[in-house]
C-alpha cells in the first residue's frame, strides 16, 4: 500500500471509522497524483465519494486522469461551495 494510502486509512480508522465520508481536495496549487493510489483508495468501504476542487485547467485535467482510475463516484468543481453543496444534496443526503 502506498505510503500516502496508510495515512489515510489511520485517519479514516481514527476519526471516520462507524461514518461515511467524502474526501475533497482543495487544490490551490497544481499538483500531479500517482493514480494508482486511487485502487487503494476504493477500496475504503465507507468513502463515498471523491472530489476535488480547483479553478486551474492543469489541475482539473490531472483530475481528469485521476478519476479513471477510482471505482468510487468522482467529481471536479472550480469551487468549494459547489463541491460541499454537491456532498451535501447527492452524495450524504
């Protein structure tokens, strides 16, 4: 499991462990994921979703390639507000 995997799953073991949750990522600066975290990644039972924020084209295209690689819903929004609003109404409701 890649390092980054085993932070996640102490956190979700710690704080999310009888919760569902989503994981949303405010991307202020662009950056690249490995996508093969994200096989990892599914396979956290009470994640429901993924999404990441961002208004950068580079970012939301790396987001682009990302999300082929997650089983679990995936969504890319230019801002915070949306995203939660999105949780909130679809995805937790």
């Amino acid at each position: 499991m890649p390092k980054h995997n085993t932070v996640l799953v102490n956190i979700v073991d710690t704080y999310f462990r009888d919760r569902e949750f989503v994981y949303i990522t405010h991307r202020i600066n662009s950056y690249a994921v490995d996508p093969s975290v994200y096989f990892e990644t599914s396979k956290i039972k009470n994640l429901r979703a993924f999404v990441v924020v961002s208004n950068d084209y580079k970012a939301k295209s790396n987001a682009e390639v990302e999300m082929l690689f997650s089983s679990k819903p995936f969504k890319i929004f230019d801002n915070l507000e949306d995203a939660v609003s999105w949780v909130k109404s679809s995805v937790l409701a």
